[in-house]
C-alpha cells in the first residue's frame, strides 16, 4: 500500500512539473533609446547644428516627433549596426522624405512634423528609416484592412523565440503628455515602440493571456514596461520585423476574434 500512495504521490508531483516546466518569461536585450537629437547635424528649423539632451522630448518639438528614429535606432543597437545607423538624426535624415525633407543629405530640412508610415497616400517614411537603420527592407504585419498579413500571438512568440524584435507603430495612438502632434499626421501615423519579449504568465498552452516587454522612446513612459497583448495587437496597427515568419502556427478564427477584442 505505501508502494503504491509513493507512486502516485511522484506521479502526481511528475504531472505538476509537467504542467508547469515550459511557463516562461523571455526578453531581448533591447538597449533602452531615448528619442532626441542626437548628433551635430545642422537643422535648418533649429539654426543650430547640436545635440539635444535625452529627456528632451516633453519640452522640444524636434525631439518631441523622433519616435520613428528612436525606435529604429533601439532595433539597430539590438542588431549590433554601428554608427551612423543607430544615430536618430541619420535614421531620420535617411529615411523622411516629405514635406521638404531632402534624404540623405547630411542636413534636416524640417524638425517636428513626425514621419508617415504609408497610410493616406503618404510615403513610408518609418519603414525607410528601418531599411537604413537595419540594412534591410522591413517584413510588414498590417494593416490588414490593406492587405498586410495579420500579427498573432503566436507569431509575436516565434520572433521573440527567433531573436527578432518587433518595432510596432502604434496607430492614431500618442504618449498622454505629448503635445504639438501634426494633425495631419495623428491619425496617419503613430507612437513607435519596440516589442522585445513575452511573459506566457504560466499559461504556455494559451497564448491569449500573454504579456508583451514594450520598450518605448518616450521619456516620461517608464519604459521598459509590461502591456496584456490585447492592447498590443491590433488589426489597425504596423509591425515591423527583419524577416516573415516560419512556422508560427496556425490560428483559429476564434482565437483571432479574442486576440482582437480590445
């Protein structure tokens, strides 16, 4: 009789250990990026040609819009680029292209006027900020109403598994203390932020429940910081990546419908 009360007792504890033994917490080494000028190239809106200060973002129209560089430039440091493709005002210089921006032209014709991200008939300026600052053209996850291919949980999992980050463009969505956003850009662009890891919070089998490690440019976001994927993945927004994904499982309408109930 104790034989068999000791075996099911390891049995038991065997099933448990099972259960529990794949629940993980996985994060990139994404260095944190602060969006600002952060170089000596001259601004003809500035009429100066200095570096602004890290946190100069809440008070500093030039800084105030370089999410876009600020977020390329953490996905360059995580890729190891060295400079000048992980300098904001090179990313920006090489990838704005609108509103009388001349590219790659060592100078910044314009400052606080953010950058569009293809929608509206504007130029992708974001994704060819990421060609410069990564040395490749992006794969792109939305958005789906035009045609771009859907980001899942999964997905997500298997770039973070495969050491890709995520830089996600954050649609019609701005930093709560941000002020002096173009209104023709608000909704035609948004808050760039990197996805650098997951937390399956000991739920390995159900991917709906996962959190996602945002590092965010902002200064005043407390980045890094943790956010419940339903607020993460969304049908309107763009997500960025070195590569399409392989393999990363299939999902059912279902689970699609509740990845997308924000």
């Amino acid at each position: 009789m104790k034989h068999w009360i000791l075996s099911f007792s390891v049995l038991a504890l065997l099933v448990g250990v099972a259960a529990t033994s794949f629940a993980a917490q996985v994060t990139l080494a994404v260095p944190q990026v602060w969006q600002h000028k952060d170089t000596n190239m001259w601004c003809n809106v500035c009429g100066a040609g200095i570096a602004h200060a890290a946190n100069h973002a809440t008070v500093c129209a030039h800084c105030g819009m370089y999410c876009g560089p600020g977020a390329c430039s953490m996905y360059a440091g995580f890729q190891g680029r060295p400079a000048p493709f992980g300098n904001q005002d090179n990313i920006y210089d090489n990838g704005k292209s609108a509103q009388g921006e001349t590219t790659g032209n060592g100078t910044l014709e314009t400052h606080g006027v953010g950058m569009y991200v293809g929608l509206g008939g504007m130029p992708p300026e974001v994704q060819a900020a990421f060609t410069y600052a990564l040395a490749v053209p992006p794969f792109q996850h939305g958005p789906v109403a035009n045609g771009w291919p859907l980001i899942t949980p999964q997905i997500v999992k298997w770039y973070i598994d495969h050491n890709q980050p995520v830089l996600w463009i954050d649609i019609g969505s701005w930093p709560g203390d941000q002020t002096g956003i173009p209104s023709e850009l608000y909704y035609e662009s948004g808050h760039c932020k990197i996805i650098a890891g997951y937390d399956d919070n000991n739920t390995p089998g159900n991917l709906i429940d996962d959190s996602y490690k945002i590092f965010d440019p902002w200064p005043t976001s407390g980045s890094p910081y943790w956010l419940a994927q339903n607020l993460v993945i969304d049908p309107v927004d763009i997500y960025l990546t070195l590569t399409a994904p392989i393999a990363a499982g299939r999902q059912t309408w279902g689970s699609i419908k509740d990845a997308y109930a924000k």
